[in-house]
C-alpha cells in the first residue's frame, strides 16, 4: 500500500474517534438562578428563596428538551442544625421554597448550594443562609397609680363684724382692736349719712 493511502487512513481513523468526544460537550438546557442571594430567618420563624429556571434559547434542540421536561429535581445541601427547607417537583420558571428555623436553630451565617437537575444539565447556585437569634423580650412596665388624694377637710366656716367710723384715725385705731382678736381686713367703703362720711370695714375669722 502505498504510504499516501496510509497517511489517509490514519487521518480518517483519528478523525472518527473524534466525533465521540465532541459529542460529549453537551449544551445545557437550561439555566437557573437564585433570589434572593442571602435569605435571613429569625429563630422561630419562616422565609422562601425563589429559585428560576430558564430553559436555554441559544439552541433549538436545548429549548427544546427543556420544554418537554415535565419535572426539575432539587437537590439542597446540608443545612445549620434546627432549620430545612420544603421544596416541591421544579417547572420552569420561578419556584418558591421555603426555609424554616426553629426557636432553637444554630444562629449564624451559612452557604447553602441549590443543585437543579433535568436530563443531561445539571445546575448550581449558592445563597447564604443567615439564622438570627430571637429578640429578647421587651421587659413588662409596672404602672404605678397615681397616689389618692386625701379627702378634703370640713369647709371652713367664718363668722364676720362690720365696722363703722367716722374718721380714718377712729377706723384705724377700732381696726387694730380687732386685729387683736383674729379679725381679718376684707374691704373698706365709704356711704354718706346725712353730711357725714362714714367708713365701713368688713372683717371676718373663723369661728370659734
């Protein structure tokens, strides 16, 4: 044989078992992506994380296979003591799992992968998962009640005396007499009687 043909026929063999290696490059029929990228749960309490799923449009066969998948598995990694996560059978577009925690989960921050499978494709995104510890309780207020105010003494009761005089120096003087005897001032006039000016003083003091 000549070594041309030879030449040829190596080339054609190593040619052929190419094709089964370009084979396996294959192209992913979907994508996925993970919302939000940290999820924060509260000891006790829930979140979700939204996952979606885009089958691939830059090739036909791809989209294709991706359109005809009745299901998408999901697969979640360990996660921190006292909290799971519920997932159901994906479909394309946005899937919704929820995260839970108990009252007594490990508080921290914690990288959780999401793994999407379907046919050939196999998906993975990461999101951080962020457990917080329950507030302490608001401490109870003690309301005091205003204090009660005593009750009221008897009303005082007053006896009262009139003063008349003629002159300011007789008022006066009478004046202070009284004032002796716990008389107090409350007002002064003056009245006309006949031609004469009279001063009139009012007093009182509590009776005896």
């Amino acid at each position: 044989m000549p070594r041309s043909i030879k030449y040829i026929s190596a080339l054609l063999f190593f040619l052929a078992g190419l094709k089964p290696i370009a084979a396996q490059s294959l192209v992913p029929e979907f994508f996925i992506a993970v919302s939000p990228s940290v999820v924060t749960v509260v000891q006790g309490e829930h979140a979700s994380l939204t996952v979606t799923i885009t089958c691939n449009t830059s090739s036909f066969i791809a989209l294709a296979d991706c359109n005809a998948r009745p299901e998408f598995d999901f697969y979640l990694s360990d996660f921190p003591d006292g909290t799971n996560a519920q997932t159901a059978a994906g479909r394309i577009g946005a899937n919704t799992i929820s995260i839970s925690a108990s009252s007594e989960a490990r508080a921290g921050s914690f990288p959780v992968h999401v793994t999407v499978l379907a046919g050939d494709t196999e998906q993975v995104q990461t999101f951080v998962l962020n457990v917080r510890e329950r507030p302490a309780p608001a401490p109870v207020t003690h309301v005091v009640p205003p204090p009660v105010a005593a009750p009221a003494g008897p009303a005082q009761i007053w006896e009262h005396h009139v003063l008349v005089a003629k002159t300011p120096e007789e008022f006066d003087r009478k004046a202070n007499d009284l004032g002796q005897d716990s008389w107090e001032l409350v007002s002064v006039i003056t009245r006309q009687n006949g031609h004469v000016t009279e001063l009139v003083g009012f007093f009182k003091r509590p009776k005896r």
